[in-house]
C-alpha cells in the first residue's frame, strides 16, 4: 500500500481529461511508449476492464510489445468491445511499446494525431 505499481504514459500519449482522470480517456498516434513501475520486492497481479479503440469504421492493425506483462495484437476499430486482462507485473520497471497502423481509409484532418484510445485502464 505504501509503494503502488504505477503506470506511466509517455511518448506519444495525450489527455485531455483534467489532472487525475487521465485514465478515462487517452490518445495516442501512431507510436506510443508506457511503463509499468512496480517499486516493491514482489510480482503483483491486476485484473482490469478497459476500452482500447479508433475512432474509424475500418479495422487498424495495434501491436503491444511489453514482455510477458502485455504483449498482443488487435484488430481495432471504433466499435471494439470492452477488454479485459490480467497484467502481472515483476519488481521494476517495464517498458510497453505500441504501434497502430491505421486503416488504408485513414486521412489525417487533425494535427494532433489521434489514431487509436485507451479508456478505463487503471491499476487498483
């Protein structure tokens, strides 16, 4: 309790949400870097509910590449279901890399970025 695992997102993630909810909704473009932070001596088990998607109608390519803590590939598009999974997280620090491809019918109208979200992902 007195040293939580933490989630860091970095490069490449933006929110728009106020300080403290920023785990409700987060964007991301094209590549994007977080790390879990597991400052104890000891593995520690999350099971968690979250939305990851696009904001097409054509189905992206994301590919997570975090080690044996989160390592997939998804067929994402704006109607992808809620997710679930369990993140087992060793003693340090892990680092998770994403990379969305885009659907062919993609046409950047925004200069920020945005190609795919991550929404509710909060470790408790």
């Amino acid at each position: 309790e007195l040293h939580p695992v933490t989630l860091l997102w970095l490069d490449g993630f933006t929110s728009f949400k106020e300080p403290g909810y920023e785990y409700q909704h987060r964007w991301c473009g094209a590549d994007g870097l977080a790390v879990f932070v597991n400052p104890t001596g000891e593995a520690k088990t999350f099971t968690v509910r979250f939305h990851v998607r696009t904001d097409f109608s054509d189905p992206a390519e994301l590919t997570i590449a975090g080690g044996g803590v989160w390592s997939e590939s998804l067929a994402i598009d704006k109607s992808t279901p809620q997710k679930e999974r369990t993140f087992v997280v060793p003693p340090g620090r892990t680092f998770v890399r994403f990379h969305c491809r885009p659907p062919d019918s993609y046409f950047p109208t925004d200069p920020r970025k945005l190609i795919f979200f991550i929404a509710g992902l909060k470790l408790e």
